[in-house]
C-alpha cells in the first residue's frame, strides 16, 4: 500500500461512530477519550513515547497537516483531566466537532489495538518479509475489529477500509511503535471513548 494515499475511510468511519454512540452524539457536550494507566511503576520514557504518539496522529489527522498543527499551539491536543486511583488521561473536545470526535475515535483504537498488532508484527518482521509483515498487521488487526464487542457488527468491507487505515497510521510512525506498543501492554489498562453532558 502506498502510504501516501491510503485512503480516508469516511463512510467506515461513520458506521464505527453509529455502533460506538447508538445514541447518536449530541450536539452540546463533550466526548472524552480516556486511557487509564496503572498508578505504579510507570516508565516515564515510557510513558512519553504514549503521548507523543497520541499528538503525532493527532496532527497528522488534521485537516491542515501535521507542520501546520505543530506550529499552532491553541490547535494541539491537551490532556483536560488527570484523575488518580488508576491514572486516566481525558483528552476531550466538544461533541460538535466532527472533525476532532473522529481523530479522537481514531486514536483510541490505534491504543487499544496496539499491543495486540505488534505481537504478530514482532514475529513476522524477524523474518524481514515485508509483505508479511504488513499481512500480518492488518491479520491481528481484523481479529481484534472482530472481538471488539461494540464493532463486531462491522460489515466485511468497511472492516478493510478501517484495517487499512489504521496501519496507514501505525506505518507513519513505526519507528515509535515498539516503545508504544511496550508501554500500553505494561501500563495501560483499558482505553475508553464516551460521550459526558458536561459543557466547557
């Protein structure tokens, strides 16, 4: 796959959105994506190879690129909340803003699938296949689509376009990967998207 084209799947997108919030997503309120850590023993490097990761894909989803984003602070993504017992990170945006509820969607499966994409990664890139390696990939990735409960009613088709997607965005950052992926098996203990009524 040419990585510079990977097609944005925007009706699969859709269909994620709608089986995530059967309710819909409001106009007014918030949607919270939260990552909640274990509260001990947390590798700091680590730990900032997770946010960096968060705020790299998080630009490179912005409209305007990734050059854009870096150079506009008020655009980048904030952690809103740190709340302790087990740490959970809420990075949140109005429920409004489509174009960030998506990137925030995005990123939260890209956390939650990780762990389980490099374990086939790993075994496969031994063997310094390419095509294998990326078979592989998107082999781990569809079987998590599948076990994810709230995605399982996915059809075939757009179960692709959002495998293919994803790698898109593992592939432009596979030299943090590794790092990330240790970090989320090691720490991370569940990642959530939701929708609150709270108002900024």
């Amino acid at each position: 796959m040419d990585m510079q084209h990977a097609p944005f799947p925007e009706s699969a997108l859709e269909e994620v959105e709608n089986l995530l919030f059967p309710s819909g997503i409001p106009a007014e309120g918030l949607l919270e994506l939260v990552i909640i850590l274990e509260d001990y023993d947390l590798s700091v490097r680590g730990f900032s190879e997770l946010l960096g990761f968060v705020d790299r894909t998080y630009g490179r989803l912005s409209p305007r690129g990734i050059r854009s984003y870096a150079q506009k602070e008020d655009e980048q993504v904030k952690i809103s909340e740190v709340r302790s017992g087990s740490y959970e990170l809420i990075i949140e945006t109005l429920a409004n803003n489509t174009e960030a509820v998506t990137s925030l969607v995005l990123i939260s499966l890209l956390v939650k699938y990780l762990p389980g994409a490099l374990e086939s990664m790993a075994a496969s890139y031994k063997d310094f296949e390419e095509a294998r390696y990326t078979r592989e990939k998107r082999k781990q990735l569809r079987k998590q689509i599948e076990e994810d409960e709230k995605l399982q009613s996915l059809d075939k088709n757009k179960q692709n376009q959002l495998v293919n997607y994803l790698d898109y965005l593992y592939e432009r950052d596979r030299k943090h990967l590794k790092n990330v992926g240790r970090f989320s098996k090691q720490s991370v203990i569940d990642v959530l998207i939701r929708i609150t009524n709270k108002i900024r």
